[in-house]
C-alpha cells in the first residue's frame, strides 16, 4: 500500500493533513480562550484582576493534569472519536462563554 516508487508511504498525505489541521485549530482555539477568558471575567462578569488571574492559571493547570489521563485515553480509545468529541466539547464551552452574556441579562 505504498503511493511511491521506494515502496514507502508518502507522509504529507491527506489524512496527514487533515489531522495537522485539526490539531493547530484546536491548539488554537485553546490558547485564544486562555488569554481572552481573563478579560471576560474582569468586565463581562466583574470578578477582581486577581481572581481572574487564578481561574485562568488553574484552567492551564487542570489542563497539565488531565493531559496524562487524555493520552492513556487516546492509546486506548479510537482517536478520530476521542478527537471529534474533545473539539465538540471545546465548541460547547465556547458557545457558553458567548451565550454567558445573554442569558445573564435575561435573568436580571
């Protein structure tokens, strides 16, 4: 199953592609939610600089922990799977922090 004359797979394929794609999108989507997740909570909630600063630093470090649970998952689970629902996931909260506004000046 070789796409080449030396008898090895290409590796810029395709799936190669899709997959590096995937990964910068969501790595991407992770660290534009880190840095602009400070400034929502100081002007959209009204939380103090200080605890801003907490809840963003024990975001990255809840992230440290998970990731070594993550990776025994992806060894073990099938990783189009896993990676579909982490991005819907992601998504989801995303939407939350969008819709936070919303629903919050509804209720008051």
């Amino acid at each position: 199953m070789s796409n080449n004359k030396g008898g090895q797979e290409k590796l810029w394929n395709r799936n190669y592609i899709m997959v590096l794609l995937v990964c910068t999108l969501s790595a991407f989507s992770f660290y534009t939610n880190q840095t602009i997740l400070s400034k929502h909570l100081t002007t959209g909630i009204g939380v103090s600089i200080t605890l801003a600063g907490t809840i963003v630093g024990l975001f990255s470090l809840t992230s440290l922990f998970c990731r070594p649970f993550c990776g025994l998952m992806a060894d073990r689970m099938n990783k189009v799977l896993l990676m579909t629902l982490s991005n819907v996931l992601m998504t989801v909260g995303l939407i939350g922090f969008a819709l936070q506004r919303v629903f919050r000046s509804s209720s008051s």
